[in-house]
C-alpha cells in the first residue's frame, strides 16, 4: 500500500475506535434508533447536496441502507444500549474480519488460505473466551445482537465491493437517506419519549452525535470505500486490528470499564487470529500469479 493510504487506514482506525465511546454513551442516554436516525439525518445533510444521484444504482444502494444502516448500526446500538460495554464491543467487532472473509470467498472467489482459515478459527475462539466469562452470562442476548451485527456488516461489505458505479461520497450519503428514513420509522414503532430524551442539556450526548456524524461516519467511511475500492477485502481489513485497540483503550480510561483476564486473554487470542487472517498469503487464481 502508499504510504499515504496506510495513514488513511489508520486515522480511519483511531475515528472508529474512540467512537465505540460515544455511541455507549449516546445508546445509554437516547433511545438508540432515534439517534442512529438523527445521526443519519445529519450525514444526509451534510452531503447529498454535493453528490448526484445513483440513477440505476437506486436499489442496491437502498438493500445496502438496509445491511449497513440498519441491520449493522441497529443491532449494534440496541446491544450497546442492553449493556455490552465498549471494550467488550471493541474486541466483538473484530468478527467482522473472519466473517467478511468468509462472505468474499463465497461470493467474489477472494479464496483465504489455509492459514487464513486457521485465523478465522482462532478469532471466534477468542469471542468465545470472552463471552465465557462469567459476568457476561446475564447479557448474552445482547452480545449475540453485535454479532448479529458484525455479520450485517460483512454482508454490507460485499454489497460495497461490487457497487462500483458509485463515488464513495454518494454511496454514503445515499445509504445514509435510506438509513435514516428505515431507523426513524422503527424508532417511532418500537421506542418512545425521543425527543424528552434529545432535547435534555448534555454536552456529551450532543457531542456524541456530533463525533458520529463528522468522525465516525463521514470521515472514517469515506476512507473506508475510498481503500476497499483498491485493494483487496482481506487486506483492508487489517487495519481493523487497530480499532479494538484503540476501543479498548478509550472504554477504559473515558468510560472507567474495567479490563479482567478473560477480556485481556479473549481479546489477544482474537487479535492473533484476524492477525493470521491478514496477514496469510493469498492462494493464486487462475488471472493472479501468487
């Protein structure tokens, strides 16, 4: 990769790993989809009046709303606002590595190696030493919600991958339109007292949404479709190594969670287990040499 693309991946990587604080902190004080759904409002407009629309690309664009809008940033915020802590959805959202290889491999032949597929195994193996531990046994609904997650995402990312026709800027605004019209409709089905809750005086809740508009969505996003649209899946991804590290590290000296053996030790097996998964070698196909 250019120099410049790997401090791209990792400034992506800081904006996502400090905004695991932030959306704790919003899911724990506002009805989760109706910040997700204002949250999206916001990135809608900020850039849809800088980018055309996607004529013909309406409906993709719309199903990848639903995979990543929604089924991503819904399943994950209702987890986080059930009581997965930060550093604990930190170390889960590594899932998406091994599960977004797997889904490259069934559906665009972006075939792993065995060593790949030895990481994808060691990194599930550390979720499951982590959600072993005992103080999750009450919460383990809720932890198999951002893993539900976790595979949204993946699926999104296919969906990206082969959404080529469209500027990374547009995709996201467009998904953030359709994102925000599915989450407010639900938010207003299943949630209630929004708008008591949005318009209490907390700076942290307002500055929350703020980071997840500007940081965690426009900005890291943008990166994020800019990088996968030169570069292989598998080797993007590896960049997301970062973002558990700096998740853990800011749930516990901003939130003051607390880091036990179990979370240390789940979290060290997943990392070396996307770590394999990043770094294996690509097995050569019939038009790439190995």
């Amino acid at each position: 990769m250019k120099p410049w693309h790997i401090l791209l991946a990792t400034t992506m990587a800081l904006l996502w790993g400090f905004g695991f604080v932030t959306s704790k902190y919003a899911a724990g004080h506002m009805p989760p989809l109706f910040f997700l759904a204002l949250r999206f409002i916001a990135v809608s407009l900020l850039l849809v009046w800088f980018v055309r629309v996607p004529r013909g690309q309406l409906l993709p664009v719309m199903l990848f709303a639903c995979s990543m809008g929604a089924g991503h940033f819904g399943l994950f915020y209702i987890a986080l606002d059930m009581g997965v802590e930060a550093s604990t959805a930190a170390i889960i959202w590594q899932t998406q590595v091994p599960m977004t290889v797997l889904l490259a491999a069934l559906l665009l032949n972006d075939r792993p190696s065995w060593v790949g597929i030895l990481g994808i195994v060691v990194a599930f193996g550390g979720v499951f030493v982590l959600v072993g531990e005992p103080r999750h046994f009450g919460n383990l609904f809720a932890i198999g919600l951002a893993l539900a997650s976790c595979v949204a995402w993946a699926v999104a990312n296919i969906q990206a991958k082969k959404l080529t026709s469209v500027a990374p800027l547009a995709l996201n605004a467009w998904m953030s339109v359709f994102s925000a019209i599915i989450l407010l409709a639900c938010s207003l089905i299943l949630e209630s007292d929004q708008l008591a809750r949005y318009w209490v005086p907390d700076w942290r809740l307002h500055g929350s949404l703020a980071y997840q508009v500007v940081a965690s969505t426009v900005m890291a996003y943008w990166i994020w479709y800019f990088l996968l649209r030169r570069y292989p899946v598998s080797q993007i991804t590896g960049f997301m190594l970062l973002v558990p590290f700096f998740g853990v590290l800011s749930g516990i000296f901003a939130l003051g969670e607390p880091i036990t053996w179990p979370t240390a030790l789940g979290g060290a097996i997943t990392l070396t287990g996307v770590s394999l998964i990043i770094f294996a070698k690509r097995p050569a196909t019939a038009d790439q040499p190995s």
